[in-house]
C-alpha cells in the first residue's frame, strides 16, 4: 500500500541541537561557540580493561605530553566521548602517611589516618563518578607528604592535590598562564574551575553534547554497526533524521508524536519537535526505508557472489504471524556481511509453497536469484517444501548444472541445500532424553491441574499421590501450581533467595527451559522444602534424595547442550565451526556414560550385595548359618 500524504503548513526552520545564550552578561574574554556545528562521534557504553603502561595510541585520538611539562608524569588527553577519558592512571598513587613529625596521641593519629583514607577514596572516585564537569577536564596530582588542616586549628592529616587545567597542558606556547589550583584553597567548590574553562569555550551544555558523541571537530561521525560491530562514518543527524531514529529504535507508537505531553516536552527546553503529525513521521521513515533499501541493492550488486538465507516463522505477541529472512554473504575483502532482508507478515496458508513465493519475490527485487546458495532453517516440513519449490521456479530461467542450451548456472540446489538449523536440532536432542527419562510435559501438568480444581471444586485439594511420577513432574507441578495462586506466589516472594525469582517450568518452544527449571531447583532447594512444609496438601510433591540426585546428574547431561544453544544462537558460527560442538557433544556423551551410567549401575549392584550381606550377618543365627553351609557343602 502507497503511503498516505499529510497536508503541512510552511516549512518551519530546523530546531539547533544547542541553542546559545542571548545574555552577554559576565561573559567577557570567552569564546564563543558554534552550537549549530557540533557533530557527533560514537559513544561505548562500554569500559575496555585498562592499560598497564601508557598508550601508544596515535596523537589524532589524543595528545600525549612528555618532559616539558611541569608535572610529574605524561598526561593523556582524551576527549570527554572517548571510553578511556575518565582513566585514572595519572593518578600518584600518595603513600599512606604516619604523621611521625606531629604530637598525636595513638588515638588521634588512627583518626587522622581514618580522615587521610576516607579523603584519597573521594578523590580516586573515576570521574564519570562526579556531578560537575570540570573534573573531566583538570589533571589531578597528589603532592606527596603535603597535607592541609580540614578546620581551622585540627591537625594536617588530608592529602594535598593540585588541579591542572589538561588544555592549558596542550598549549604549551600559548601567552596565557597555565591555569592550577590547589584542594587546600578550593575546598570541592568548583566555580573557580568552572570560570576557566570557559575561557576554553568549555561549559555544562557543550560538554555535555561531547559526552553524547558530539564533538566540535570536522566531520561527520561513527556508529557500531549492528551487526558486523564495526565502525561506520554516518553524517550528523538533522533534527528530523534524530526523531526518526529515536522511533525506530525505541519502537514507540507514531502517535506518540500528537500527544501533547510529548510535545510539551519539547517546549519545556525552548524547543519544538520536529514532527506534528504522525503520517508525516511514518511517510518519512518509509522514505528512510526506500534509501537503504536501494543502497542495499547497490552493495550486493558489488560486495555479494553468493548468498546463503537463514529464515523462521512466530508469532509476534500481538499474534501476527512474522516471516523474516535474513542474508549472509562475504565480501571480496572476506568480510562476513549480515542484513534482514524481509520482515513481513504472512497472510494466509503457511504451507511451503507460499513461502517459496515470498523468498523469491526478495531474490527478485535484490536481484540474487543465480547468487543463492543455501538456506537455513529448523525441521519443519514446509522448509523442505519451500526449497524444493523455490528449486523448481528458478529451473525455468536458471540450471543447476551447465546448460547443454546455455541457460545461466545457478548455485541452489533446492533440498540439498537446505541445512539444518543446529540449534534447533540440539533442542530436539534434549527433547529426546526428557522423553527418555518420561518426564512429560507443561501442557499435561496444566491439564491434570484443571480436572483436579474441577473434580475438587476448590483450590485447597490435596494432590493424588502417583507412584509413576518424575522428578521433573514434580518440580513442573509444584512451580505451576504456585503460579496458580497469587498468595502462594506472594509467600515464594518473600523467601530471601527467591524474592526475585519467579517459579520457572518447561516450555516446548523455550529451548532449555528444562535445564532452568532443574537449576533452579537445585539452587533453590530448601526454599522449595520450607514451601511444601507450609502446604502439606502437595506433600507428594517432596522429592526424595534419590530423586534430587538424578536431578544433579541430568543438570550435568543437559548443561552442555545449553551452553553450544547460547553459541549458536549468538555467534552463528558457520558449517565448519558447527564440528566443533558437534564434537564437544560426543566427547560429553562419552564423559556422562563413565561418570554418571556406569557408576550408577556400579552402586546399585554394590547396594544391593551389601543388603544382601547386612541380612546374612545380622538376621541369621549361627546354628542356622552352620546349617546353611553344611546344606550348600
């Protein structure tokens, strides 16, 4: 469907990111700066590990001074977006005093080196730690065996600091007086700081803009690319491009944008939203979509020989049925390139046939029908389908193999190039042994519960015992018959180990979610002893040790397979990789046979012998032992 047109008024003129003050006020000698011109770099949220030794990182990230300077040590400096700004390790590390040349009583020196303490912990706070940002841009220095009083008359027990101004440091032959300060003078305040840096073009709104990813250098910006990681330049955000992505990231409602206290927010710092209208918003990011689609085009077209497809069916919580595809391919540069190329809702039968429809309307429109080489899915029978009858359409123009009649040669081959997903095959490998050991499921616990609240007529029956029931039933059955009460929910609550942790049972779609609701009990068993001891109506839901033991055993069979679903799932590793945890299965399988079937075998037999051996000695008399040997002999 076309996208529908909105009526606006007259083009309004675009909102600046930084709006600069009118007032002139107390405001001589500064520079003024160009708000309207910040641009924006990435920001890491992340903390990489710090270095053991100065960077060597090259002056364009940040400028390194050396001997000329009149403090002690180098002194990094970075730009307040970068991740490693707010290091500390030009921080001296200040021995701790013994004030040997002051009277003090052994009393009051264990209190002034209390107060030292305490001070140099404040001090050696990361600066991301601090309210104010002056303490980004100032060096920190710890003079050794320099203390000032805290009050008037109190011994000299605090550490001495002197504050450098790190841009005065990067101007070696500027006319001006480097600037400094000592924390004996300043006392925490920090207007005196905050007045030079003005003088630098430094405030609280364009740092803050700095720590956002905008800086005042040239040039556009670099974000991580979501699915490569990578860096990647991108021109700086207009004040529409800005709201845009925010929706689309943030996955709010269109309509958000027509309500007023949205809109107030806005008004609120002196601004004006750049949208009004919901359909103008959803116009213009479907434009945004049509331009990265056609730049999508062009880069397959360049970068992409083949392409392999993995694909899956849900559906989302507002049950709509969902159909994504998304594309793998390497570049000449042999660089793994990941994109989606559809998401769309599925409309009618779900049958193979039509999903071939919708695979080979994507391979039409990004023209890689003859690139196509695999695709990746679970067992469902209609992936099977969807390969053989995307096969057989592209036979009409392409061939599998050279041509006799010169048709163009394709890389499909319809089901052998379907590969399995692994993970999904993993799952059904942990299906299989659940089954095995006949745990049973979710859906015939919820069933059971509903004829018994019905047979009962109550929620406060008590629970038919079944000799025939496993353990993980009955771990299934109690989680869910706590569910089932917000009381009994509310008494699992306040339990201190389990105040945040809500009952979890099996799920048939949930992959591991046996092996969570194993661990949690394991963890969590005596919560579930105190649980039942309350509740005595499900007492036949109490395992025994035998029970909690094959418990242990089997969250040591199902763990491995959980940890290669996590890797598949996050690292998507290619066929060959797929052999190693193919591998690490089978080496498992091996270790559980040994450690944990054979050595069970082993003490039941020896059990059983012992009994044996307890009866013979204990029971028996003598007399009848000697008539017992003599009638063997």
């Amino acid at each position: 469907m076309a996208p529908a047109f909105s009526k606006t008024a007259n083009p309004r003129p675009k909102a600046q990111f930084f709006e600069p003050r009118t007032t002139t006020r107390n405001r001589r000698n500064v520079a003024h700066r160009d708000y309207a011109n910040i641009e924006r770099n990435e920001v890491n949220p992340s903390n990489p590990p710090r270095p053991t030794a100065v960077s060597t990182t090259p002056a364009s990230s940040y400028t390194s001074l050396d001997a000329t300077q009149d403090l002690e040590g180098d002194t990094i400096i970075c730009d307040p977006a970068n991740a490693n700004y707010d290091s500390d390790e030009d921080m001296i590390d200040a021995p701790q005093p013994t004030f040997s040349n002051i009277v003090l009583s052994a009393e009051e020196k264990a209190e002034a080196i209390k107060k030292w303490a305490t001070h140099k912990e404040r001090h050696e706070r990361k600066k991301r730690d601090k309210s104010s940002h002056v303490y980004w841009y100032m060096k920190r220095e710890a003079l050794p065996d320099v203390f000032y009083a805290e009050n008037e008359g109190s011994p000299k027990c605090l550490q001495e600091y002197r504050w450098n101004c790190r841009r005065c440091l990067t101007e070696p032959n500027a006319l001006r007086k480097k600037f400094y300060c000592l924390e004996s003078n300043r006392r925490g305040v920090t207007t005196g700081m905050g007045k030079h840096l003005r003088t630098h073009g430094i405030t609280a709104d364009t740092h803050f803009a700095r720590t956002h990813g905008y800086s005042s250098s040239p040039g556009g910006y670099t974000e991580t690319d979501t699915w490569s990681g990578r860096e990647k330049s991108r021109a700086r955000l207009t004040s529409r491009q800005a709201t845009r992505r925010w929706f689309v990231k943030t996955r709010q409602p269109f309509s958000a944008i027509e309500d007023n206290s949205f809109q107030e927010m806005f008004l609120a710092h002196g601004q004006r939203c750049a949208y009004k209208s919901r359909i103008t918003l959803r116009n213009h990011i479907y434009d945004d979509f049509c331009v990265r689609r056609q730049s999508l085009v062009t880069e397959l077209e360049a970068t992409c020989t083949s392409i392999s497809f993995t694909l899956d069916i849900w559906t989302a919580p507002n049950r709509i049925p969902i159909f994504a595809v998304i594309g793998h391919w390497l570049t000449p540069e042999f660089e793994e390139r990941e994109e989606v190329l559809e998401f769309v809702e599925l409309k009618g039968s779900h049958s193979g046939d039509e999903l071939a429809k919708v695979v080979e309307k994507v391979l039409q429109e990004l023209q890689l029908k003859p690139k196509l080489f695999a695709i990746t899915g679970d067992n469902a029978g209609n992936n099977g389908t969807l390969c053989q009858s995307l096969f057989e359409s592209l036979k009409r123009k392409y061939d599998d193999k050279i041509s006799p009649i010169g048709k163009p040669q394709m890389r499909f081959h319809g089901r052998p190039s379907w590969v399995r997903c692994l993970a999904h095959i993993v799952n059904l490998i942990c299906d299989d042994v659940l089954k095995t050991l006949k745990a049973g499921t979710a859906k015939e616990a919820k069933k059971a519960l509903d004829s018994w609240e019905e047979e009962f007529k109550s929620n406060s029956y008590i629970m038919p015992h079944d000799g025939g029931r496993s353990a993980i039933a009955k771990v299934r059955l109690l989680n869910l018959w706590m569910l089932r009460s917000s009381a009994r929910e509310q008494e699992w609550k306040e339990m201190p180990k389990a105040a945040n942790r809500r009952p979890i049972y099996d799920v048939d779609t949930r992959w591991n979610s046996a092996f969570d609701m194993i661990e949690q009990f394991i963890e969590l068993e005596a919560e579930y002893t105190t649980l039942i001891d309350l509740h005595p109506q499900v007492d036949c839901l109490r395992l025994n040790d035998d029970e909690v033991v094959a418990l242990h055993q089997l969250a040591h069979v199902l763990r491995p397979f959980k940890t290669h679903t996590l890797q598949v799932s996050e690292k998507m590793p290619s066929l060959p990789r797929s052999l190693e945890i193919y591998w690490d299965l089978d080496d498992a399988s091996n270790r559980w046979h040994w450690q944990v079937l054979r050595p069970r075998r082993y003490h039941s037999r020896c059990l059983q012998y012992s009994k044996s051996k307890a009866r013979y000695l204990h029971k028996e008399t003598r007399p009848e032992r000697d008539d017992l040997r003599r009638t063997r002999h």
